[in-house]
C-alpha cells in the first residue's frame, strides 16, 4: 500500500508488511551488490569468509520468503475483458522496432540479419 523512496524506509516498510507482498526488488539487489563488492570472499586467514555467506543467504532467504507465500487474487470480468480488449490491438515486434526507429532514428543504418551473415 505504501510507495517508498529510500531504500531504509523501504526495508522498514516491507518487514511491517505481512505477506502476500510485493516487495521493491531494488532493495535486495542493492543490498546484495553491497555485500558481494563490500565483503571479502576470503577471510585474513585466507578461508571462506562464511559471514559473508551468512549474508547473502539471509538477504536470499527473505527474498524466497515473499515468492513463496501464495497470493488469493479475485477475479473481476471487467478487468479481464478491458486487457482482453485493449491487447488484441499490441502491435509485433516488427512494427514495435520500426515504431522505436522512426522515434529515435540512429546515426547509422543498422544492419539487416542478411547483410550481416553473406559477410561471414
């Protein structure tokens, strides 16, 4: 229910939270960038720094925790029927890339999958 900036806050808010949650994978991610790149994977003995494991499984595990818990969502026709109608229009990838293309025109012409493999 709540949207929340900070990453401290963020983890704050989604421990208060009792699953089913979606929680702002970011913060896992950024707290498990920070371990890998913080902690030594060899202790000064020259061992496994198994503080750091303990770490990274304890950041996993809660992350498992909230893929885990079952979520019980009610089904609304009206909902069903408006994404039923509004994506029968989705356009393929083709006219996505030309659609991207003709928006953000690149400096070079890209390369056709032909012209890159009678080269080879």
């Amino acid at each position: 229910k709540a949207v929340v900036s900070t990453q401290s806050t963020g983890k704050a808010e989604i421990k208060r939270c009792d699953p089913p949650c979606v929680p702002y994978v970011g913060v896992y991610l950024a707290d498990l960038i920070s371990i890998e790149e913080g902690v030594q994977n060899l202790n000064s003995n020259g061992l496994i720094n198994f503080a750091k494991m303990r770490m990274l499984a304890h950041t996993i595990l809660e992350i498992r925790l909230y893929q885990q818990t079952h979520f019980e969502v009610e089904v609304i026709a009206e909902v069903i029927k408006h994404i039923l109608v509004n994506c029968s229009n989705a356009l393929s990838e083709d006219k996505i890339f030309e659609r991207s293309y003709s928006l953000e025109p690149r400096s070079a012409r890209p390369m056709s999958t032909e012209s890159s493999t009678s080269s080879a």
